[in-house]
C-alpha cells in the first residue's frame, strides 16, 4: 500500500473522446488537471493510465532497392534519433 497519511481519494474522471488521439487526450487531461489544481483545497491532481507513443516505421523494400538504400541505414537512423546518452559525457 502506498498511501500518504491524509490523502484522500474523492473523483475519479475519466476522459474519452471519439475520434481523438492519444495526443489530444493528454492535451486536454493537462489542461483538466491544471484546472483542477487551481480549485480551492485541491492539493494533488494525479493521472493515471497514459498511453505511451508509439512510432511505426514502414517503408517499401522495392523502393529502397531502387534508391540503394539498406534497411540497416534506415533503423541505424532511428536508433541515433532515440539515443539516450549521459549527459556528462557531452
């Protein structure tokens, strides 16, 4: 159990929207929680349950055949965009 001593639990929200993206769930849950934040004895405003991104890479084998591009260029450019490296190291 990890519960601080005095919380409360009192609402529970949950926000859905046809149509619309992770992306613009959050948006609008940020701006719900910044709102809730400013009410008169609300002291933590937790959110639970988001969604990780996710980006999908696809691309054509003919096409990079035609274009002498490997596959392997393409994932090492990924994985450079997705380091995460130590910033003492810089």
């Amino acid at each position: 159990m990890n519960d601080e001593f005095g919380d409360v639990d009192s609402v529970l929200y949950a926000v859905s929207g046809e149509g619309a993206d992770y992306h613009q769930l959050d948006s609008v849950v940020e701006v719900l929680r910044q709102r809730l934040l400013q009410t008169p004895d609300a002291v933590k405003v937790n959110v639970y349950a988001n969604q990780d991104r996710k980006v999908f890479v696809e691309f054509s084998q003919a096409k990079l055949a035609n274009l002498r591009i490997a596959p392997q260029t393409i994932f090492d450019s990924v994985a450079k965009q997705n380091a995460v490296t130590d910033a003492r190291r810089l």
